[in-house]
C-alpha cells in the first residue's frame, strides 16, 4: 500500500494542487506588475519543483511529485489536473483577490486536516512547510509598488497578511520576521 491509497482521488487533487492555489493567492495579493507576476509563478515553481530535493524523505511529497512514466501519460495528467482546477475555481465563483485568498485558506484547511488525519506528524509537518516554503518563495519574488524595479517593498502588507494567514492554518511558522 502507498501514501497514495491512504487517499481518494479528489483529496489527493486537493493536496496536488495545493502549491498552485497558494502560489496563485499570493501572487494576487499585491498588484506586482507583469515582471513582478512571472517572478512570482516562476518561484511556484521553483519550490513546487525543488520539494523532493528540500524533503527527501517525505513519501508524501515524493509521490506528489512523481513523474509521468511517458509522454502521453504526462499529457493526460495535466489535461485532467488543468480540467478540473478549471472546473474548481470557475463553481466556486472566484470574482476578486479576496475570494481567491479564501478559497486558498478553506483548501489549506482541508489539506492540513488530511495530512493531519492520515499522515504521519514527520509527513504531515514536512507538507506544511512545503506549502509555506511555496507562499514565502512567491512573496519575496518580487517587489511591489517599485518603478522600473526602483523602490517598493520585498513582502507587501497585504501578503504578510495572508502569509499570517497561511501559518495560522497550516498551525506552523515560516521562520522568517518580517519588519
């Protein structure tokens, strides 16, 4: 039996697709600019990729994160995972930055509930930090409110509030101050 089996097909969606809905609630957080928003998906990911390498002994993130055995399974996989979060975010009527964070909030408290229930505490702990790893990564991207990347700030208010918003959820901390 895998990590895998202990979950059924939408909860291990849910937990699949955690990085991209934290990411994309970040990244809207605060207006960045077109260059800001593809420093910020590029940090998705960059994190979403790096996971195994940051938590190599999570069978949890490993299977999350394992490849396609073949090209058309690999097309198959994203035209299922692209078709449904599609489906997820258009019946949820996502219409402004704060749906969009709230529908990230109510899934990272469904997903910590999952691993909290059915993980081990090291399994459990190691995708809580990845998805806060996630949120950091796309808040430190890129500045907004600079000019020509003159200016602005690191970490805006209304991303350290939904950062503070994160941990809370996920019941664990980034470990970075912001001031």
């Amino acid at each position: 039996m895998t990590i895998k089996d202990a979950f059924s097909d939408d909860e291990w969606f849910l937990l699949s697709a955690m990085p991209g809905m934290i990411g994309a609630a970040m990244s809207n957080a605060a207006p960045s600019g077109i260059i800001g928003t593809i420093k910020e998906m590029s940090a998705v990911m960059r994190a979403t990729v790096h996971a195994r390498e940051e938590h190599p002994d999570s069978e949890l993130i490993n299977a999350l994160m394992s490849k396609a055995e073949n090209w058309d399974e690999a097309k198959d996989k994203m035209a299922d995972y692209r078709e449904r979060a599609h489906e997820r975010v258009s019946s949820s009527s996502v219409k402004s930055r704060e749906d969009l964070q709230a529908m990230a909030i109510q899934d990272c408290r469904a997903a910590t509930a999952l691993v909290n229930e059915r993980c081990t505490e090291s399994e459990a702990h190691a995708y809580k930090q990845w998805t806060i790893e996630i949120a950091v990564a796309v808040a430190e991207a890129a500045k907004e409110g600079s000019v020509l990347g003159f200016g602005g700030e690191l970490v805006s208010a209304p991303e350290l509030d939904l950062l503070h918003r994160i941990e809370a959820t996920l019941g664990i901390q980034s470990g970075i101050l912001f001031a």
